[in-house]
C-alpha cells in the first residue's frame, strides 16, 4: 500500500473531523446537497482584541477571518450562509468582520435568528441577502466603550467618527439612509436606561436593514439562487479545477 492511500481518510475519520469543526468554531459544510455551501455561526458575543471571561459564549474573529478566507478560495464552495444570534462585541473586530463578508465574491447570505445586535447589524446586512425570522430582534443603539475614558472634546470626535463608520457601512450595504439609521440609534423614548431603538424581524425589513422575512429554507434557496444566476467568481482564471476534476 502506498504512503498516498494509507493518508486517504476512513468515513469514519472524516466524520470526526467534522464534528471537531463544528464544535471548535461553530462551522461546517454541506457534504450531500445540490449545492456545496459552507455554514458559517456568529453567536454570542463578538470577541475583539481583549480575551472574554470563560463564561461567555463568544465567536473569535481570529477564528472568522481565516474562514472567509478559505472560503473566498475553495473552488468546491459554492455558497456562505451565515446563521446570527449575537448581542454584538467588538466594535472594530464585528466591523472588520462585516467588511471581509461584503467585499468577497462567492455567494453569501445571511439569516438573524434570536438576535442580532449592535455590531450585529453590520454583520446581518454584510451578506448580498439578508433574512430575519419574525421573532428575531436586532437592537440599534450608539457606540459604547469600557474601561478608562478621558472626559475630553477628542473623545466624543473619536466616538462620533466611530459611529458614522458604522452607519456609513449600514447604509451602503442595506436599504436604510444614514439619516434614519442615526434617527434610530439617537432614539431616547423606548429604552428605559439606554438610547437606541429594538426592531422585531417585520420592524427590520420595513426599515429597510433587512431584505426579507423568512427562515433557513428562505435562506437557503436565496442562496442557491445566487449560485445559480450569479457570475463566475474567477471568469478569467482557466487553472484549478472543473466538473470536480483538475483540468
């Protein structure tokens, strides 16, 4: 036996890899569908540069990242579909997240159930299609920032550019204008110790940051249809690989 078939994985390994996957980063691929996408989960709480305590449940961007990357360059991938459930987290990560998400070529779309908060919002809106569940929320609220903060005027010109980053990518990837994206995090009269307003998924899509109502089937065949109808990703790469086999 060669050292090349002794390397080839049993079904059995294979599963176990996969299931190694899913629980270290909440990721896995579709094996037996019409298409061959890649199932992507942003949960918890966004964890930027600074480690959570233990007892989060937390989604590390140096896990994302390096995802999407393999995604963008896997030929066998045909689709991204992100699942959402997060309270938001990081600013900066959340946002370099959402930015590595909107400028990839493959397919992607993403579906916001139970939440998808404050940096959420860029996350759910980053995909070429957005879906929410009805009983989902997604709060939008003005940027927060722990630990020592300086009680000088260049603090708030930080904390204001910081958020026109964020409702300038909102806007440009949804159908929202910056004006009723600010109106709506400024929003004083429905939190009772906070600004900011809490959508439910029709509020979402009547607003305009969500494309449509639906659930993982919705979701599903939104995305098959972008496989199918969209362009090539690589029109004018002849190498790699075609119908499966190097060519």
């Amino acid at each position: 036996m060669s050292d090349k078939e002794e390397n080839i994985p049993t079904p059995e390994e294979e599963q176990l890899d996969r299931t190694e996957l899913i629980e270290k980063t909440g990721e896995v691929i579709s094996q037996n569908s019409k298409h061959l996408i890649h199932c992507l989960t942003i949960i918890g709480q966004v964890e930027g540069h600074y480690i959570l305590p233990p007892q989060n449940k937390t989604t590390k961007y140096e896990h994302i990242m390096p995802a999407l990357v393999a995604v963008e360059q896997d030929r066998s991938v045909e689709g991204l579909v992100i699942i959402l459930n997060t309270v938001g987290g990081d600013v900066e990560a959340g946002l370099a997240i959402a930015e590595l998400i909107a400028s990839m070529k493959t397919p992607t779309v993403s579906l916001v159930v139970g939440g998808g908060h404050s940096i959420g919002v860029p996350l759910a809106v980053s995909a070429k299609r957005s879906f929410i569940v009805p009983s989902a929320t997604m709060t939008v609220h003005p940027v927060r920032m722990s630990g020592t903060v300086l009680g000088v005027p260049q603090t708030l010109s930080y904390f204001d550019k910081m958020q026109e980053r964020i409702s300038r990518f909102v806007s440009s990837n949804s159908n929202i204008s910056p004006e009723r994206f600010k109106k709506l995090m400024m929003n004083t009269g429905e939190l009772t110790m906070d600004m900011g307003t809490v959508l439910d998924g029709e509020a979402a899509v009547k607003e305009g940051l969500i494309d449509s109502l639906g659930g993982l089937s919705d979701a599903v065949s939104a995305l098959y249809e972008l496989i199918e109808n969209g362009e090539p990703r690589y029109p004018d790469d002849d190498s790699g690989t075609k119908d499966g086999e190097n060519v």
